[in-house]
C-alpha cells in the first residue's frame, strides 16, 4: 500500500545523488527492504520516517555499502555506493557506533581530516560539534551526549557533499536534540545534502523538507513535512455494524483508503469523512451503530506504518 | 596511504598510552622471568636458550595475539562500521593491528632479554650484546604468525567470544607450545603437537641463536606455514566481516 503524495517532486529533483531502484535486502526470513524506489537530490533535507524495524538502517547501509541488495540498484553520486565513500563524498553517523578506547576527541577528528580530500577545519568542526571544551579529552571520559557529539564532529569533519545520519538523537534528551537539529541545521545552510532517518514524526517535521515514510521496508509516503502530516493527521476513521453491508461498497465510497472487518464491525478510513458518510447514507439508509473519530497525528502515524508493515 | 598511516598512528598512541596494556604486555613477561629466576635458580638447564628464551617467546605470544580482542572489540561495538563510512581503506584498520601489535612484540622480547643481561640468566649461556640484539630481531621477526593468528581471531570472533578465543589460544601455545615444557619432555605425542605451533618456532629461533648454532630449518618452516595459512584465513575472515 503505497501512498504516494508527490512522487513527481522527487523524479524531477535537480540532480539526483542517491537512487534506490527496485531494492530488496533480506535476511534470513526478514525482508528489511522490500521494493524500495527513491531518489535523493542534492541539497535536500530528508527525513526517513518509520518505525522500529521500518527497515530505516538496512536502507542507510545499503546507500553506504556496508549491506548489498539481494534485488535492485543504489546508486551514490551515479556510480557504487562503496566508490562514493572511498572518494569521501559521504560523512555518516551510524546507529551507535562506538569510540576507540584511549583515543582524544580532537586526535579522532583529526584522523578523519586526514582522511577526506577537501575536510573542514578542526576549529570549524570542533565548534559545529560544540567540542571545543572537550577537545583534549579522552572519549572514555565523555559523556553520552558529548560521545554523541563526537560522532556527528566525524561525520562532518571530512565536509562530505552528502551527510547520512541513522536515529542520530536517539540517546539525547529534549535539550540536547534541540541542539543538535540546531548544529544540523548551520552545517546544510550551506547547501550540502542530508539524509536521516528517524522514528520521531516531530524531529522529521522540524527539521526536513521532504519526508519519505517506510514501514515494513516499503515505502508509504513521500513529501513535504506538510504533506505527510496532512495525509496523516487529516484521516478519520469510521466504524459501522457490519450487518448487510459488504466491504466492496464501503470500498467504493469516496475518500476511502482502506476497510477493515473485525468483531462484526466494519472500519474504515477516509482522508474525507464528511464525503464518505454523505455517501454512505445515500448507498446505506439503514446503516447501524455509526461511529466518526478523528485520528490524532501520532496514532495516524503509527496507523499509516503498521498497514505497509503487515503484507 | 596517507590516511591508513594517519590510522596506525592513531592506533599506536592509543594503545601506548593505556597503562593496563603496557603493564600486561611488557611489565609482566619480565616480571615473571625475575621471579622464575629468583624462586629456582640452581636448576639445570632445560634447553640451550634456557629460561630468558622460554619466557621471551611468552612475551611474544601476549603482544603477538593482542590484535585478537582489540579488533573483536570494534567489531562489536561498531567502530570498524564507522570507519568503514570513510575513505579510510577496510584492510588498513587490520593492518594497523598487526602493526600495532609487532610494535608491543619487540620491546617485550627486548625487555626480557635485557633482564636476563642484567642479573645474569643462570640457565643456558650469557650474550654478547650482538648476539642479544641478533636474538631479539630474529625472534621479534618469528612473532609475526602469532600477530596473525590474533588477526584472524579478532576476525573470526566478535566482542567477548574473542576475548575467550584469544585466552584459549594463549593456553595452547603456552602449554603445548614448547613455551612451558620443551616438546623433549612432553609425550611423543604432544610433542609431535609442539613441534608445529609457532610459538616453539620462536622458541627454537631463540634458542639457535643463544646456542650458537645455525636456524633450525623446520622452525622457518613452521613460522612461515603459519603466517601464510592464518594470514590466508584472515583475509577469507575480512572478506566475510566487509560484506554483509
């Protein structure tokens, strides 16, 4: 079930630099990635958007070749993803990685300077990164959210043309990830690309210009944070007894998105509820047990995530 | 190549800053050869490098098989993942452990060889300083095996399983390789064992020059056969940890 609300936004975005076309990655029994099309264009913002298990890190290592796909293509920068990281064209934060034990903060970004052709300087990272007081300091000796810290100043410290970061604020607290968004932020102003992925529809909302949600590894919705919220925060569901009523019928009412029949009730969703039960009056005048509720944004959300992730 | 020296050189301070490992790998093999010295000295020798080789090949196989939890370690915290985002090419985070660990190898060699000048090794023939030096170089050269061994285990085995791995290791060539009792005093058949671990090729490579006599052939054998076998696996092993 897809709900495509601009796919023509992302096929004509400028120059594409990141291309998913047609991606599977298995495994085991576990499909993480399940037909996957997408196209990142340079100098955007974009939020993945799922939930736990989406299939949001099988699809960051896939763009960064750390996972290869069982079917489909990824494209970076037009070639390998592996050819794209080896000419450092790419700075990633991955999910909790760790720090080498012993090492300084300023001597790890220093290594990854070293590392990338055309890197920032150490004071400009350190600032970015908001290090400067900690520079000296063994990462053993750090804490959580100076270790985070330190991550997203390796990232950036090799001023990649596209930025990667998987569930980057996942250990910070409200304070913390307010800051970081915030360093993002100053970081891209300058016209670079970022890609991230998140389980936190307000994070993407703040922070991106295109939203691409997955669920099950499929994707369920791209646009703008607007976009996506409307389709999500905009749907009602409403419950009928399900006595002498078929589900094609409902199927067929405007608005409809999807019917589903539980315990002798018949629930559907509706982007349109004012249209959907007009007509359902006018189709079923004897319907019973009629029940309308607003779904708020998060429920929605989740709503809209658990259908693309049960097949 | 820039970037994968920038990274042994990282991995170099790193390690020789950590007070635990240079107590582990270079205090406690001379450690234990001054206490083995003090506590029976008047025992016979029981080969011709005596008890300074015996315990030099020790130190050895501690900084030899260190690369094994050190690379278990990022592996399973996800540090070689995060390198493996960066240009940085994947074999060099290896290399710098071999490298690193070799690094460790000669001053521990060196250390108990030094020792053994100092009080006077009463076990085997005292060195000339040539002859101490050819002896530290060629038996510093004869860990590189066991650095491959270590690689291979950090390799194979994540995290905690290679912390295990590398103590069981260490057992083995310890007790079984010719380290703890020459394969002369073993059973027939232990020592048949003994005779193709490298740790009793570091041995006898010690032993030849403290002795005087000319390299033992099947000691180079057996030091080579290892290098090339676990540093064959090893390279089998990253293939499999690069491609998921």
């Amino acid at each position: 079930m897809t709900n495509d609300i601009d796919s023509s936004a992302a096929q004509t975005s400028p120059a594409s630099i990141a291309t998913f076309d047609g991606v599977t990655r298995r495994y085991g029994r576990v499909t993480a990635v399940d037909g996957l099309s997408l196209q990142i264009g340079s100098g955007e913002t974009v939020a993945l958007l799922g939930p736990n298990g989406a299939g949001k890190t099988t699809a960051v290592d896939l763009l960064l070749g750390l996972a290869h796909p069982d079917a489909g293509v990824v494209r970076l920068f037009g070639g390998r993803p592996a050819d794209a990281v080896a000419a450092g064209r790419v700075g990633a934060m991955l999910q909790d990685a760790g720090l080498p034990q012993g090492a300084r903060v300023a001597e790890l970004i220093g290594l990854v300077r070293s590392l990338y052709p055309d890197p920032l300087s150490i004071v400009d990272t350190l600032r970015l990164a908001d290090l400067e007081a900690v520079a000296g300091r063994r990462v053993e000796r750090l804490s959580g959210g100076q270790r985070q810290r330190v991550r997203l100043a390796l990232a950036l410290a090799g001023n990649p043309e596209l930025l990667i970061l998987d569930e980057p604020t996942a250990a910070l607290d409200v304070d913390a990830r307010r800051g970081f968004w915030h360093r993002v932020r100053a970081y891209v102003s300058e016209g670079r690309t970022v890609l991230f992925a998140t389980h936190r529809l307000e994070e993407a909302d703040a922070v991106a210009d295109r939203v691409v949600v997955i669920a099950g590894g499929r994707l369920l919705a791209d646009g703008t944070p607007d976009q996506v919220k409307a389709q999500a925060a905009g749907r009602s569901t409403i419950s009928v007894a399900a006595g002498g009523l078929s589900q094609e019928l409902l199927e067929r009412l405007p608005a409809v998105e999807t019917v589903d029949q539980a315990r002798g009730r018949l629930t559907l969703s509706t982007s349109d509820p004012d249209a959907t039960i007009r007509a359902l009056l006018q189709q079923a005048p004897h319907v019973q047990g009629l029940e309308v509720s607003q779904v708020g944004m998060e429920e929605a959300f989740r709503h809209l995530t658990h259908q693309g992730g049960t097949p | 190549m820039t970037g994968s020296l920038a990274y042994l050189w990282l991995e170099a301070k790193r390690q020789w800053r950590n007070r635990e490992i240079l107590i582990f790998r270079l205090g406690l093999p001379t450690a234990i050869y001054l206490i083995l010295n003090a506590a029976n000295g008047d025992t016979p020798p029981t080969s011709s490098g005596g008890r300074m080789v015996a315990i030099a090949a020790l130190a050895a196989v501690i900084s030899g098989l260190a690369a094994g939890p050190s690379l278990g370690d990022e592996r399973a915290n996800g540090w070689l993942r995060q390198l493996r985002t960066t240009p940085l090419r994947p074999s060099a985070a290896v290399a710098a452990k071999i490298v690193v660990a070799m690094s460790f190898a000669l001053p521990a060699i060196a250390l108990v060889a030094a020792a053994a000048g100092l009080v006077g090794d009463n076990q085997g023939t005292a060195l000339g300083w040539a002859e101490s030096i050819k002896l530290v170089g060629l038996m510093w050269l004869a860990t590189t095996p066991i650095t491959a061994i270590g690689a291979l285990i950090g390799l194979t085995f994540g995290g905690e399983a290679a912390h295990g791995a590398t103590t069981l290791a260490f057992v083995v060539l310890w007790l079984a390789g010719g380290i703890f009792t020459p394969p002369s005093q073993m059973p027939d058949a232990l020592a048949a064992v003994a005779r193709t671990l490298p740790s009793y090729g570091v041995v006898q490579i010690g032993e030849s020059v403290a002795g005087g006599f000319s390299l033992s052939a099947s000691a180079v054998v057996v030091l080579a056969a290892w290098t090339v076998g676990a540093g064959a696996l090893a390279a089998l092993a990253w293939r499999r940890v690069v491609t998921r």
